[in-house]
C-alpha cells in the first residue's frame, strides 16, 4: 500500500491559521498540508499536571482543529520525544517538505537543528521561516555588524528598518485552504496528553484601552492592561497585525513590543545570559540566597504590601502587572540579595506568559546583572512605590483582604537592606 504524499506544517509558537508566515507557504506547496503540533515530553515532563499553559496550548490546538473540521481537515496532534514523533512520521507518510516558523531559543535551536539533520537524511527539504518577531536574529546590528546591547539604539534602528519596511505582505488566504489534507485525526483530551484542566485561564487580550496606555500602564489598580502577553508567547495573535496597530495608536506600547524583540536578540547572540550574569563582573557578588526569605517572597508574606500583593497576584492568576514585576523583583534581588536565577525560576513556573528571553533579561536588568541594567545602586523602595502608583490601596487591598494600616511587619527595615545591598555589590563587582 503505497504511502500519502504529504507536506507538513509544524505549529510551535504560533498556534493560529491566519497570518501564519509557515503554514502560508507550506499551502502553497505543491503537496495537500498536514498541520502538526507535538506535545514535546522534553518541556513537559517537567511541569505541572495542571500546568496553565498547556491548558491554553490544549485549548488554542483545539480551536485550530474545530476551524479545520468545517473543511474536512484537522491538526495532527502527537505527544513524545520529537525525535522520536519524526521518526515515526518519516515512516507513516512520504514526506515531501516539512514548513515552520523559527525560535530563537537555545533549547529550539538544537532542537529544530536535529530534526533538520533527521530529515536531510530522509532526502526531506525543510524550510524555516520568521513569523513571531517583526526583526530576527542579526537583521539589527551596528555598523560594524555586532549586536546591539542597548536598548535606546536598538529602537531606533528597529524603527528606522521598519519605517524602510513599507508594510508586510498578507500571509492569509481563504483560497489556500483546499490544499489542507483532508483527514479527521483523533484530538486528544488533555488527559490523554498526562494532563489536568487548571483552574488559571488565559484572559482574551483587549487593546480597547492602548490608546492612553502611556498614561495608565503603571497603575495596576487600572487594569488597563492589554493581556496580550501569552498569546504573543504562543503566538495566538500575529505580530506583524499587532505592531502595524501599535505604530499608528501608541508609540509607548510599540517600544514595549521593540523590548521584547531586543530580549530575543540578546539570548540569541550571548545564549549564556540563560544561565549566567550578562555583565561578567558582577559573578563575584555574595548573594545570601537564604531559603526561609525567598519562602516568604514567593507566598507574598515580606510585610511589604506592594510586594505580597504582587506575588499574590501571581500566584493567584499567574499575571503580576508590570510594574509590580519591577517591585517584587528588585525586593528579592536588592533588599534580600537572593540571586535573580532564584527568581527568574520561579516566574517561568509561576507566569503565563513565560517567556524565557525576556523573564532573563527582566530578572537581570533588576538585579543590575544585565546588558542596559538598571544601576546596581538603583534599590526600589516598595513603600514610595506604594504611595505613587496605588496610593489608595486599591491593588493591594484587592490581593491582601487582611490589609489595614498596620498590615504586617517587613520582614527587612529598607533603609537597612538598601546599605547592605550597595555594600555587596561594591564588594563583589570584579575590577
């Protein structure tokens, strides 16, 4: 019996049909498609059972998959080991191409580069194209082609690329959808997958309020915010729609897509700053790391109201508004001298939007380890925070029912943890 010829589109951040760069130009393939998403064990085995976001990955899967039914066609769901999925793929059908959109993260980039091995030696062609960044990997360089490790000059060469852009082309088309394969595949339950339905969900994003988000974004009391950040993660909405829409409502909220971008390029050209400090000679600083401390960070019980709102909040929803993410996060880094890989690691269990290159390059800029840091001498006082962006505790109030006027006692006096943390990192800067 002889086998399907086929092309494939794997979906990995980028769980849409419309506006998709890879699955566009895998329709326009001379083979009908097979859209494939791989539950990839490597990422879940260690998470949660009722992990949030493979739910919403499950749901938006699943939303993909009931649009494909209407035309007899629907996503191929697999869940394994990836080399072992393509292996048995390769055997299953007569691949003729294999199409997705790029990553840029260490993990993908091996990733995808042994795949790419597997099927070159299957005499399969793969093709990798730029679909979640407007910019990629080196497109934003200085003159002399190094990367940029300030964010100031990257915008402004970001934007000026972008400007020369003109537009993007249209990667959607109705036309293209009779060339999907047409085959109903099983669609697993989240419990065939080894999962849970968690109680978190992903809001739906809203940009009804970006308009003046300048002028709202440090509120957190507001909720004026877009929500927009896990379906950027997972690519739920298209970037290039989001960042045309962003340059002609509000040039605050288009830098804040630039900072996103900037992160991506940074872990791409220096991958260390995954696991180490982007400013080398901040390695000889001697963090205190104590465990009861960080317990007491991560359940929202410091006695600092901003801060326990905050990591309340995140515990809660698995969102923490941006402001307050600068708060708790200088708190441990500065006034706890917990190190930030403490912290960084207990964001991308805890947040929705996870996403590795900004969470390392956020934690860095506020431990001042990072490229384009905050100042080491920089320390947040979460009580002057307090009073300018929620100066009616309605935040807090919201996240801490006990809170009166006496709420708590900090767990560190800030006039004490500021000298100690300038004093330590004085002292552990490497000349």
């Amino acid at each position: 019996m002889s086998k399907s010829k086929v092309a494939i589109f794997w979906y990995r951040r980028d769980l849409r049909l419309d506006d998709n760069v890879g699955l566009y130009h895998a329709l326009e393939s001379n083979y009908p498609v097979i859209p494939l998403f791989i539950f990839d064990e490597a990422i879940l085995d260690s998470l949660p059972k009722d992990d949030a976001r493979v739910s919403f990955i499950h749901e938006s899967s699943a939303q993909i998959n009931a649009e494909l039914n209407t035309i007899g066609s629907s996503l191929l769901v697999k869940k394994g080991e990836t080399q072992f999925v393509w292996q048995n793929l390769l055997e299953e059908y007569d691949i003729q191409e294999v199409f997705y959109n790029k990553d840029y993260e260490p993990y993908a980039i091996k990733r995808d580069e042994s795949i790419a091995n597997l099927l070159h030696e299957n005499k399969v062609p793969s093709h990798g194209f730029k679909d979640q960044v407007i910019f990629e990997e080196l497109e934003i360089t200085k003159a002399d082609g190094l990367p940029y490790t300030i964010y100031t000059p990257y915008k402004n060469k970001w934007l000026e690329k972008y400007k020369a852009l003109g537009g993007f082309h249209k990667y959607s088309s109705s036309e293209q959808y009779y060339n999907f394969y047409k085959a109903i595949f099983n669609f697993p339950t989240l419990q065939e997958i080894g999962f849970e339905q968690s109680a978190i969900k992903v809001k739906p994003h809203n940009l009804n309020q970006i308009a003046t988000y300048h002028e709202t974004r440090d509120f957190p009391a507001l909720n004026t915010t877009s929500y927009l950040s896990p379906h950027l993660r997972f690519g739920t909405v298209s970037i290039r729609k989001l960042v045309v829409w962003a340059a002609k409502t509000n040039a605050v909220f288009l830098s804040e897509l630039i900072w996103r971008e900037f992160f991506m390029q940074i872990l791409f050209s220096f991958p260390k700053v995954m696991t180490n400090n982007f400013k080398s000679a901040y390695d000889g600083i001697q963090w205190r790391n104590n465990e009861d401390d960080f317990k007491r960070w991560c359940t929202g019980t410091t006695g600092y109201p901003m801060v326990d709102a905050g990591m309340r909040e995140l515990n809660a929803t698995g969102y923490m508004h941006n402001r307050v993410r600068m708060v708790v996060a200088s708190f441990l880094c500065k006034h706890l001298l917990i190190n930030w890989q403490w912290g960084e690691a207990y964001f991308a269990e805890k947040l929705l939007d996870y996403d590795l290159s900004a969470n390392v390059g956020n934690w860095q800029w506020a431990a001042g380890t990072g490229c384009d840091a905050a100042p080491y001498f920089r320390v947040f006082n979460p009580e002057i925070q307090l009073k300018k962006f929620d100066e009616k505790g309605i935040y807090i109030r919201k996240w801490i029912p006990e809170f009166d006027l006496s709420y708590g006692n900090p767990m560190v006096n800030h006039a004490f943890a500021r000298d100690r943390a300038i004093a330590t990192y004085k002292a552990g800067i490497l000349k």
